[in-house]
C-alpha cells in the first residue's frame, strides 16, 4: 500500500513489517524518532494532537495501530499478545523505520509496552515517556491471583478473560459501547460509583454512563473515526492483551524488582480511575527506587483517564521540554 493522508492534516498512513506481522502507523515530522504506544480501546488517532505538535518541535513522530487494531494484523492465537510480543514489535518498528533508537511514549496499556521497552532494550529507547499507568518493576504475585487473594470477583480485568463475552457486549453497539467507555473514564465524569474497577453490574458497560452530549475533548467526528475502526476489526485483538496478564508475569521472572535506569517521565490525570487502583499510590511513591533517571511526575489537576487528548496543550509541553532535554 502506497502512503495515504489521514483525518490529521499533514499525518500519512504508512505500512511495514516488522516482528513478522503487517503493521500500520501514522507518520509525520523529521529529526530524532519519537514512538507513540497507544491503549485499549483506541487507534494511533489517540495521539493526534500530540504528533503534530512533537513534529513541529523538531522530531519524527510514529504512530502504530498496535497489535490487533486498526489497519495492523490481529493474530489468532490468544498468545501472540504478551508484552514480549508487544514490545518486539516496537523493536523491529524501529529498525524498520530504519532508525537504531526511539524515545518512546505509551497510554493506558501502551505504558506498559513503553516501559518494558525501556527495561527490556535500554540500547534502543534511551528515554521513555509513560501516562496513566505508573511503572511497576515485576513482581511476586500476578495481579489476577491478587484480586482472587483479596476476595474480588468482579474486577474489569477479570472480566475480559473469558474469550468472546467482552466482544459481545461490544459489538452490539460499537458506538454507543465507546462513547460510553471514553466518556465514563474522562475527567468530566461525577457519577459516583461508575467506571472500571469492580463491575457491579455484572457488565462492563453496565458500569458506565451514556452522556448527553460528548465532553469538549472529543467531537463527533473524532468518535466516528474510533467506531470506524472497531467496527471493522472488532475488539478480540485488543482484548488479547488482558488475556496474557498471567502469562506476562510468568514471563517477567527475569526482571522481578528492577527499576528503570534511563531518563524518564511520568503524566496522568488527577481523575484518572488507574490512579484509584490500590496499588497504585504505592506504585507512585516507589518512583525514586523504581525509576532512578525520573526527570519529573506530574499530575494535571481535573484530567481523566485521556490525558493526551483530554489536556493536549499540557501533555504537549510537558513532552516537548523532556525530549528536547535529552
């Protein structure tokens, strides 16, 4: 496929191969490669405000659908989507793009990608940028045993782990379910008791609210791009990560307790439900051991769970003076 211009102006979509799967990203800027990881359920679209103002500032900036979304391949096998796969593709994006390093930068699941990458292949990502979801060295305990060990039952993650019961309740309404899911885990939300922690109605989006009118961050046309490209790939890729938790820590052993030692920074909304997580204060707290080389921590005061496109003048700036500190 030849390059294609995207809904972002100055954006082409492009294609390789890399880590033996098809992959589609969205390019744009020349300098320094800087590799954008997005999260579940989302598209490279997710860092729209982000590539065009990194780009400006001096660098080339990557966006890949990640693995099972989007225009790139969606494996079959349920264990094509560990965090080794995950992070090997960003890998051989890399020298597919024909670059030898790549700051890297992740939300929500691609956050862990972005710091296993930084753990993984220090010689490749010399920096790594990571929002919402804290950097958490390997541990002892997965985190499917420690939800059974506390007694819950009903926690979201528990809930993807059956293969085709999320997709269900999905696709029968693929917009609806995403306006819903962006707009209950946006800043905006002050229903209390709705989100994505424990499921108390049973389903996921039984646990979430049908706003009246979209939030100021995204607009119908932004919706409809994201509803576009679930709609034509469905959801069971993106919920194959979930469904590799276990085989993740398994998988992990190596690496158990070892920080990150390159230069890194750390971005998340104040009311980003993964903040409420009980890990996750701890997780934050442990930041001076687990992440020597942290250049800073910030916390945007009324954001959610989309920084990036719920506060993109902040992110972008907070982004922009760590890359060009570097």
């Amino acid at each position: 496929m030849s390059d294609i211009s995207s809904p972002v102006a100055g954006v082409l979509l492009k294609r390789a191969k890399a880590n033996a799967i098809d992959m589609c990203y969205a390019e744009t800027g020349t300098g320094p490669l800087v590799l954008f990881c997005h999260g579940w359920p989302e598209s490279w679209y997710s860092w729209r405000h982000q590539l065009t103002a990194v780009a400006a500032a001096g660098f080339r900036c990557v966006a890949p659908d990640m693995r099972g979304y989007g225009g790139t391949e969606a494996p079959e096998p349920i264990d094509q989507y560990t965090l080794l796969h995950l992070v090997g593709d960003m890998a051989e994006l890399v020298k597919a793009l024909g670059e030898t390093s790549a700051v890297i930068v992740g939300h929500d699941w691609g956050a862990p990608v972005a710091w296993h990458a930084a753990l993984w292949r220090p010689d490749l990502f010399p920096a790594v940028c990571a929002m919402s979801v804290p950097w958490a060295p390997p541990g002892y305990v997965d985190i499917l045993t420690a939800l059974e060990k506390l007694g819950i039952t009903d926690f979201y993650l528990q809930y993807f782990q059956k293969p085709g019961v999320a997709e269900a309740e999905l696709q029968a309404d693929i917009r609806g379910a995403l306006r819903r899911i962006y707009c209950t885990a946006g800043g905006e939300l002050s229903e209390p008791g709705k989100g994505f922690a424990r499921l108390t109605g049973g389903t996921l989006l039984a646990n979430t609210i049908d706003p009246p009118v979209l939030p100021a961050w995204l607009g119908e046309a932004d919706l409809d791009f994201y509803a576009g490209e679930f709609a034509r790939t469905g959801f069971r890729g993106g919920l194959n990560w979930y469904r590799n938790l276990r085989r993740n820590w398994e998988l992990g052993g190596p690496w158990r307790g070892q920080p990150i030692r390159q230069k890194s920074l750390f971005i998340a909304g104040s009311r980003d439900g993964v903040l409420k997580f009980p890990a996750a204060q701890a997780q934050l707290d442990a930041f001076p051991k687990t992440l020597p080389g942290l250049v800073g921590s910030h916390i945007i005061d009324g954001a959610g769970h989309w920084v990036q496109q719920e506060r993109p003048e902040a992110v972008n700036k907070l982004l922009i003076d760590f890359l060009k500190g570097l």
